[in-house]
C-alpha cells in the first residue's frame, strides 16, 4: 500500500526510530500552516512498510511531543492497520505560534524542515499576517478613483496576451471581476493597481558616486503601480549607457543592462512590496550600479539561489497584485523571476547582487562600463566614469573629482558655493578638487569667474 507523497503538512517517518526528526516536521508543520498528520511505519515515498506497535511506543511518542514541542500540544496517537501492516498515526494542530523543537524553530517548505532563527520567524508571521489582510481591506478611496486609461492598457494588454479572454471591458466589470470594490470603496489592491490618487511613492536618482552623497537628478513619482512600472523602467533605461551593433543587416541599439532583466525586478518588486511600511520604492542608478529597492522583507523563506537553481513554486505575498501582474504581461510566470534573470545577466555578462534587510530588499545590476578600484591610499579610483549623457571619459579621479566632474557636466556654470552645497564639501576642497580637474585637463575656465562657465572636456 502507498499513501502517496510527502507534502507541506503530511510527513512520514520509517520507525520510531526516528522520533527526535519527527518533533522537528511537527513543527515545522504547525508554523507553517497549524495543523498537520504524521506517520510512523512508512517510508519517505509513502511505501507502508509497518512497525512493531505497542502501549509503550504510543507513550513515547506521547512524551516526545510533551518534552520537545512548545508551546504544549494535544496531539491524537493512535495505532492504525494499513494493508495488514500496523502504522502509528500523529494528528496534531495548533495556533499558539511559533513552536519550538528542542529550544529551535523551523518552517515546512514544501516536504522539507528548514531551520530558521525566531526573528526569520517573525517576518515569516508578519508576511502572512498581512497577505491574508492587506489586499482586501477597504481603501480610503472610493470605487470611482480609477485611473480609466491605465484599466483599459490593462484589458488591452492582458488581451493581447492571450492571458484574458476577449471581450468588452467596462471598468466596473473589471472591479467586480477581481473584486477590487467593497461596498462604495476600492480595495487596497484595487487602489494601488488602478487608483488615480497617487497611491504608491516611487523616488529615483541619479548619483555621482557609488555612494549616495552627491546626486545629479532626484525625482519623487506618486502613481499607481501598472503606471509606475512604465516610468521607473524609462528613468533606468534612460540613465545608462546604450551601444550600438551591426545585427544581420540593420544597427540595434543594446543597453548595458538586458531591459527584460530590468523590467523583471522591477515588476517582482512591486508584487512582493509590503505597501503598509514606512519605506519606499526606490531606484538609484550610480556610476557603477542600479539599484532596486522594493518595502519589505524577502517574501520567501528560500534564498534567490535556490529558485535560480531548483524548480521551485514561488513565494506570493500580494496574491491579487501578482495576478494583475501576471495577465498585463509583467510577470513571465510564478517562480521563475531570479531564473530569467541570472540567464539574462548571464548571456550579457552583467553581475548583480542583492542586499537583505528587514524593511526592505534591495537588488544590484552592476554595470559593465565601469571597471574601478579603490586604492587603499588616497582613495584613488582609476577607470571609466560615466557622466549623466553617457559620454565616457577614461581617466583617473578621486570620488570628489567624479562628484564635481559629473556636476559640471550637468551644469557648467556652478559656482564654487553650489558644488559645496551639492557635494556636501567645503570650499576649500572644492577649490583644490577643481584645480585638480584643470590639471589634468578635463575642465577648462572660460570667461571671469563672475559670468564665466566651466568647459567640460571629454
């Protein structure tokens, strides 16, 4: 007899034998998702192979669970006959989260107990908590602050997809579809997917440095996500360097960062924000990095790894969000994000990274056409600085040098005061950073320092 497959709240065990693993699935089990079954006599493939069952095997199951699970647990144990074999079966649930095995915690994923600290758990509760809650809560906006345009792109879009069947889409029929109204009001995901009240901040920049000290451009958008999927991936593309190559007969435009790659993170950020924080959607676009910020913690108790190397279901933390994304066109399909990235990067030779945090998780491109290292005197950096137009200049400048470079060639006629102002510096050290500069040739004075400008030399 068989009784199938291990899952995210059935475990099986062969023996007794195994009672210290077996507390660990109970609970993993129970944090994950508060109730769960648990055999002993049946091999991991669901084989029942049977065991010796007796009054003080049933005790000692019993007394595991009291002295290893906590908070305690009322589990059932009892003996059961499969196919002539005899099996003992564990049911047990709880809501008392989080429960410990042995003074440790760990959560189910998929047939598998990972260990995790109890600050992992936490966020692990806090996520869940709000997924369940968040989307279909009642807004503060009424059901007829809808951005019209940006419903019908949607319908249009989903279409054109083949993931929406044809038809004529009104925007109540579109509400009520996905239920994004409740009563007079929109939902929360209804806001911020279709809302014309601004509903989601997105700040971006440009800096001078890799450091977020001197920018060039900062700008605060307020609109409503599929709206703001558009212009954070336009300020990206618009901000970094392009090439030209001679594909078959005709001359293509490439940019230094694959625009599918961008485009996924960006709309993986957006389905995996937490939209109650305190933080915002950010992009920073520096000489020698993008980066993405999304609000919230990693919605997954698996790393970018092993989705990239595992076939894995993804983690959803916006259910209703992802859906929207899915049938626009800017989801590919669930799970498969880090993977269609690492193979855009790949064949591009882009690196990348990201960066974990309890608010928020931040992904890194990093760009290719700029190849610097920092020595450990002086804090020289030679190798390539982009200026905001994308002209390249190969020479060797100190972080100050870059900071005032770039911002003359925004805007050559900064004053001494302004670059102080802009770098945060004195002016002293813009007066000998600028000296420097003329040194080596890359600026030039032209006219009295009254009206004159600075020549940016490339």
């Amino acid at each position: 007899m068989n009784l199938g497959k291990e899952s995210e709240t059935l475990e099986f065990k062969k023996t007794t034998g195994e009672l210290k693993e077996a507390m660990i699935s109970i609970s993993s089990i129970l944090n994950k998702h508060g109730v769960g079954t648990l055999y002993f006599g049946v091999k991991p493939n669901g084989d029942v192979v049977g065991q010796d069952v007796s009054e003080s095997s049933l005790r000692d199951v019993s007394r595991f669970v009291y002295e290893f699970i906590k908070p305690q647990i009322y589990p059932m144990i009892q003996e059961e006959v499969l196919d002539d074999r005899h099996v003992i079966r564990v049911e047990f649930h709880g809501e008392d989260y989080p429960y410990s095995a042995a003074g440790r915690y760990y959560l189910r994923t998929a047939d598998e107990d990972r260990e995790v600290t109890p600050a992992e758990l936490r966020q692990f509760f806090i996520a869940n908590e709000y997924k369940e809650k968040w989307e279909k809560t009642k807004s503060q906006c009424l059901a007829k602050q809808v951005d019209k345009a940006t419903v019908k792109t949607f319908c249009e879009r989903a279409v054109s997809a083949g993931r929406l069947v044809d038809g004529r889409y009104t925007v109540q029929t579109v509400l009520k579809r996905f239920g994004f109204v409740d009563g007079d009001y929109l939902t929360n995901a209804g806001n911020v997917l279709f809302g014309n009240s601004h509903p989601v901040t997105l700040k971006a920049a440009v800096f001078a440095t890799d450091e977020k000290l001197t920018f060039l451009d900062m700008q605060m958008y307020e609109d409503n996500i599929l709206n703001l999927l558009g212009i954070a991936e336009k300020y990206i593309l618009k901000n970094i360097n392009w090439k030209s190559e001679i594909i078959g007969m005709e001359r293509e435009e490439i940019p230094e960062i694959p625009v599918a790659a961008v485009r996924e993170i960006l709309a993986n950020s957006y389905a995996h924000a937490v939209y109650n924080g305190s933080t915002y959607h950010e992009i920073c676009v520096h000489p020698g990095k993008v980066t993405i910020y999304s609000p919230g913690s990693f919605a997954s108790t698996y790393s970018p790894e092993d989705y990239i190397n595992k076939n894995l279901q993804s983690s959803i933390r916006n259910a209703v969000i992802s859906k929207i994304l899915y049938l626009n066109k800017s989801i590919e399909q669930f799970g498969s994000g880090f993977k269609r990235i690492n193979s855009l990067c790949k064949d591009a030779g882009v690196k990348y990274s990201y960066e974990f945090a309890d608010n928020g998780f931040t992904f890194v491109f990093y760009r290719k056409t700029k190849n610097v290292s920092a020595r450990q005197n002086g804090n020289e950096m030679d190798g390539t600085v982009n200026g905001i137009a994308g002209v390249t200049v190969n020479i060797s400048m100190n972080k100050n040098e870059q900071a005032v470079y770039c911002l003359l060639e925004k805007n050559p006629y900064y004053t001494r005061q302004e670059l102080a102002d802009a770098t945060s510096k004195s002016l002293r050290t813009i007066q000998r950073t600028l000296d420097s500069l003329r040194k080596k040739e890359l600026i030039e004075r032209i006219g009295s320092d009254k009206s004159g400008y600075w020549e940016v030399k490339n």
